[in-house]
C-alpha cells in the first residue's frame, strides 16, 4: 500500500482499515531506513498514527503545520511525496531529519530544537488573522518539549489571545529520557481520564444500537456527561487558561483521532489535543528502551545492537571524572536539561542521587539555578550540547558572568556533529562565549587532558567553558601532556618555518600536518592553545616573532573564533610582516553530511590544508593540484599580500 501513496491526497482514499495496513507498512519501512542510516527512531514509530489522520482531516497544502523539535517527521515526509528520498535520510545531500523549507511546501516551518513550536503556530495564526485569511493552523509538541519556558510563554500567550489554532499534545511519557517535573504529574493525572473516556465511547456504542430511541439518549447522555464531568474531573491546566481541551485520546486509534481532529476545526477558540501515545511503537525492542533508541546510529533490526562498536567517547570521560572529583569534594553537583544519558550523567545519578538534579527541557533554568547554587558555596557542573548552549546565553552572561560565580560550564557535541544538520552543528560556542567577560575558555586535545581540565575548573573558583567533541579522541595518542595552568599553551612541536596554533580536537590535525610538512622540508611548529581565553600571549607573539607565518585551525565558525583572536594578537603587539590564515568553518549554517564529508567540503581536511600551507608560503605544491600557471601564481601573489598584517 504505501507505495500507492504519493501525496495526502492518495492517504484520503483509504478506509479506516486500509489506513491501519498502510501504519504497519511505515512502521516496517521506518525501521528499515533508521537501521542502515541511524536518525530518530522511537519517536517516529510512536506518531505513525497519529501523523496519518493529521493528513486525513487537513489539507497542509493550505493549512500549517510546526512540529516541534522536528525530529518525528519521517511519517510526514513520506507522505507529502518524499517517500524514495527517504532512502537519503541524514546523508549528504540527502533529506534532512527535520522539517525544511526549502525540501517541501509542506515543511513550512524549521524546526530543530525543542518549546518552539506554539510560538510559531501563533504568528501564523495571528498573520492569517491580520490577512483575513481562513485556514487551520496547528503546533503538534511533545510532554518533554512542554518543560521549556518558551512553551509555557506561549501557552499564555495563545490562551489569553483567545486566538483560532490547535495544539496537538504528543504525550508518551518521555522526551529523550523519562519525563519529570510538575508538570509531568499534571499530565499522569489527566492520563487517569483515558478510562473514563474509553468507557464513554463504549457505553455511547451500545446506547447507539438501540432503535429509535438511541440517538436521543445518547446526546441527553453528553449533556449529562459534561455536568458530571466538573465533579469527577477538576477544572484543569489548560483549560483554567483559555483553551478547549479534548482528551486523552489514544493515539494509535485512528478513527478516535480523526473523530477528535475534525471537531476541533469546528472550535473556534484555541484547542488542545491531549494524545497519547507509545515510543517506539510497533518495534519492541525500541518500546522496551525509548531512550536508547530516541536517537541512534545504524543497527541491526533483529537485535538492536550497534553496527559500529562504541568506544569510550568524550561524554562518557566527563561522566567518570566528575564521580571521581565529587568523591573527594562534597560541593560538587551536577545539573542535566533532560540530556542525563547523552552527556554522560548516567553513573552520577546513581552514585549521587542527592546531588544530581535533572530540570527538564530548560537550558535557561538550568544555568539560572546552577548561579543560585554557586553563589551560595556549591560547584555545579553543567553539560549541555554546544547548540543547546544558544538557548541559555543572557543566563551565562547576567547570572554567572557578571557576579563571577564558579560554574563549570560543559560544552558537549561542540564543533560539526555531522547528520543532524544545521540546528545541531556546534560551530558558534567559541565565538558567542569569548564576547562575555569573566569566562575562562578551554578545549581539551584528548581524554586525558579533558580530565585534567575538569579538576583544574573544580579549583579555579571561576566561571568555566570547557567544550569537546561528539565521539572519542584521535586513535594516535599525543606524547606530551602539561599540567593545566590558568592560561597557558603547550608547545606540542618546536619548528622554524611556519606557526601552526590549533585548540581542542584540531589539535591532533595539526600534529599530523605538521609531520606531513616536514617531509617536504617545511619545519613547523605547533602550539595548543588550550585556553581560548585568556590566551596565552607570551608563547604565541614568541613563535610568531620566529617563523612570521602563522595558521589557526579550529572546528568552529570563523568569526570570533581562534583566528580571530590570533589576529587581535599579532595586531595589539605591534608585529610587523606577519602572515595569517584560519582555518574553521565558514559564516553560515553547515549542512548535513558526515564529518569528514564536511571537513573536505569546507576545505579543512588535511590533504588540502598541506597543499594549502604551501601556495601560503610560495611554494609550489606537487601532484595533480600544482600551482602552476601565471594566473594562479598572480592570484596567490595577491591572496598573500592581503593576509599581510
């Protein structure tokens, strides 16, 4: 059946039990693609149907939709006509994970991170309105992203505007990990109603079946109902604020759905749709481990397990260290926005459960918090994902910056992270963070200098950035491994021709650079910077003074980043005749594709940077790039003039 369906039009042709057929088959195709490629997995399983009578009941060809995260929208790419390119999930050049304006009409709004949705919807509604226009505008958002201050900001706009639109509330008990906070509770409680209702629906069935009289009953009994209803069920949440609330209603039903979508278009107030569902539904394994499989790489299908066998990775280094200096310092806490897995809290929260507080979706919370517990003695240690970080910036500025308070601040998945795209790249963190004041900036180069960063952050009595990559550290270990002082570079390699300052992961790219450029008789030397601020004056203006050739190579944007700073360097030390190139990623949001697919896009893959470094100094380079006609020579003779300081 599914692959009839070319369009939402084709889905309206379908019974109620064609539709169910054509669930399972989505399901089966799903799993398929996510299993060779990886992506979001449990959430899209649990809105099969969900997704399925949205376009049954509306035309999103002129009614709006916002998914918010964006994560789930698999079942609604297959089914605006994106089915086959499915098969390109995630990949270069391939569709994306998330909704895209630019891949389809009926993407009309991109998402990428949680709470954003209402607000969105809402400016829709609020643009038709003003435009006289008459179309549904809905926000479909999960429990876990209802956590987010944004949302509830929202909720109280919409309900108070009093304006036309409909809220479909995804609720399965998760987001990535369970659920927590007030706010869940409210949810398990309007849960309760699902027995209720179920029996409503039963007893209306039957009342139906009686001749004649049946239909009169049944609506004498609604009446009924509804007064009885404000004695059983206290007046809830949404309602209290503005909005016509229907629900629970069980969100693998596809018939209940469609009824319960269809009389919300007669409402002419804000709705809101309680639907509950299962994640991972239809795939047990993935019922069975929601968070596991909220997001995964490529496994197999039969047994779950990976097809690339984990190593130890940056988070899961973090996660040691941090019970290992909380073994030994009892003001250590440490604080989660939902993310306890991802970053590596795991084993924290069991061997510190007094100690370790997970607040939900809500970055901003979360650091406003850490500054109340570090103003009054404790240390808290927050990780977040770099582009997470984004939605916390005023709290790190006005809470923690500005008093000085000793947060440590962990940049988790900081630089490119490949598949997720543009919404989940961590290209900016550097440049955003080194604008604020009182911030200490560092990026380890390995694992073992990630653990000495933390202990040094610990003692520092400071605020404190520490960011490192998705993944694990370079397989060839470095030699060398200073003790961390406050502010101070490690020169990795001495050398004569060519300064070569990376931070971080780059740092392990410039080693290998530079042994590449020393079999072509070009001597370099190589300095990890290790605090991006404050940086390390003295040993860089020293190695510059030397070789008057310097690169950066860095794994984030190039505005604000390392280079920027080398070359603020080079100009408030008054050094003359000095040539400078960075190497990070360009001004603009970084597609998807995997990291090293974007590293040769963007020209900071290591074969390139080596030829590169030769056309820097003048010379030719060998093999099938020579330099070699005059217009390139002429071109470089003017790309090096406007390098010169």
């Amino acid at each position: 059946m599914l692959e009839n369906i070319n369009s939402p039009k084709d889905l309206k042709k379908l019974s109620i039990l064609e539709e169910q057929k054509l669930a399972e088959e989505i399901r089966k195709y799903i799993l398929e693609i996510v299993s060779k490629n990886g992506g979001h997995l449990a959430s899209n399983l649990g809105v099969v149907e969900l997704t399925l009578a949205l376009h049954n009941v509306f035309d999103f060809e002129k009614d709006k939709i916002v998914w918010d995260v964006g994560h789930q929208t698999y079942v609604h790419k297959i089914l605006t006509g994106r089915r086959e390119a499915l098969k390109t999930l995630r990949t270069l050049n391939g569709i994306a994970g998330f909704p895209k304006t630019n891949e389809s009409k009926y993407d009309c709004f991109n998402t990428g991170h949680s709470s954003t949705s209402i607000s969105a919807a809402l400016g829709m509604a609020r643009a038709r309105d003003l435009k006289q226009e008459n179309y549904s505008v809905l926000a479909v958002i999960g429990d876990g992203a209802m956590t987010g201050g944004m949302a509830l900001e929202a909720l109280n706009d919409v309900g108070y505007s009093k304006t036309k639109m409909t809220i479909i509330l995804n609720d399965n008990e998760m987001s990535i990990s369970p659920n927590i906070g007030g706010l869940n509770m409210l949810l398990s409680k309007l849960r309760t109603k699902k027995m209720y209702t179920r029996s409503n629906v039963i007893m209306k069935k039957r009342i139906n079946q009686i001749p004649v009289v049946g239909k009169p009953i049944v609506k004498m009994v609604q009446i009924v109902k509804r007064s009885i209803k404000q004695l059983i069920i206290p007046k809830m949440f949404f309602e209290d604020i503005g909005f016509t609330y229907l629900g629970p209603v069980d969100g693998h039903n596809l018939e209940e759905l469609q009824s319960i979508l269809t009389l919300s278009k007669q409402i002419d107030n804000p709705v809101l749709i309680h639907v509950l569902t299962k994640k991972g539904k239809g795939y047990e394994i993935a019922e069975k481990n929601p968070d596991k499989f909220h997001a995964t790489g490529p496994f197999y299908i039969e047994t779950g397990k990976s097809r690339k066998e984990k190593g130890k990775d940056y988070s899961k280094v973090f996660g040691d260290k941090i019970i290992k200096l909380a073994e030994k310092n009892e003001k250590i806490v440490a604080i989660t926005a939902s993310m306890k897995d991802g970053t590596g809290l795991t084993a924290f929260s069991k061997a510190f459960p007094s100690r370790f507080f997970d607040i939900g979706i809500a970055e901003q919370h979360a650091l406003g918090m850490a500054a109340g517990m570090a103003i009054d003695g404790m240390i808290p240690i927050v990780p977040i994902y770099s582009s997470f970080y984004q939605r916390a910036y005023d709290q790190v500025i006005h809470d923690i910056a500005l008093q000085n308070l000793p947060v440590i601040m962990c940049v988790d998945r900081a630089g490119v992270v490949g598949a997720d795209g543009e919404t989940h790249q961590g290209t900016f963190d550097m440049a955003f963070f080194r604008l604020v004041p009182n911030l200490t900036i560092m990026a380890p180069k390995d694992f073992k200098e990630l653990e000495d960063m933390l202990e040094f952050a610990v003692n520092l009595k400071k605020p404190v950035v520490i960011r490192y990559p998705r993944g694990g550290e370079d397989k060839q270990p470095f030699e060398k491994h200073e003790g961390i002082e406050e502010g101070k570079a490690e020169i990795l390699k001495e050398g004569k021709d060519i300064s070569i300052v990376t931070i971080g992961k780059t740092v392990s790219k410039g080693i290998k650079i530079a042994k590449k450029l020393q079999n072509i008789n070009i001597d370099a030397e190589v300095i990890n910077v290790r605090f991006l601020k404050p940086l390390d004056i003295k040993t860089l203006t020293e190695s510059i003074e030397k070789t008057k050739q310097v690169i950066t190579i860095e794994d984030g944007t190039i505005m604000n980043g390392l280079g920027t700073a080398i070359k603020e360097c080079i100009i408030d030390n008054h050094m003359e005749d000095v040539k400078i190139k960075a190497y990070a990623y360009p001004d603009e949001f970084i597609r998807h594709g995997s990291v090293d697919e974007l590293e040769k896009i963007y020209y900071l893959d290591e074969e390139y940077i080596v030829e590169d470094i030769q056309r820097f100094m003048g010379l030719r380079t060998n093999g099938e790039n020579q330099m070699t006609t005059e217009t390139d020579k002429q071109e470089n003779k003017q790309e090096e003039e406007s390098l010169m300081v």
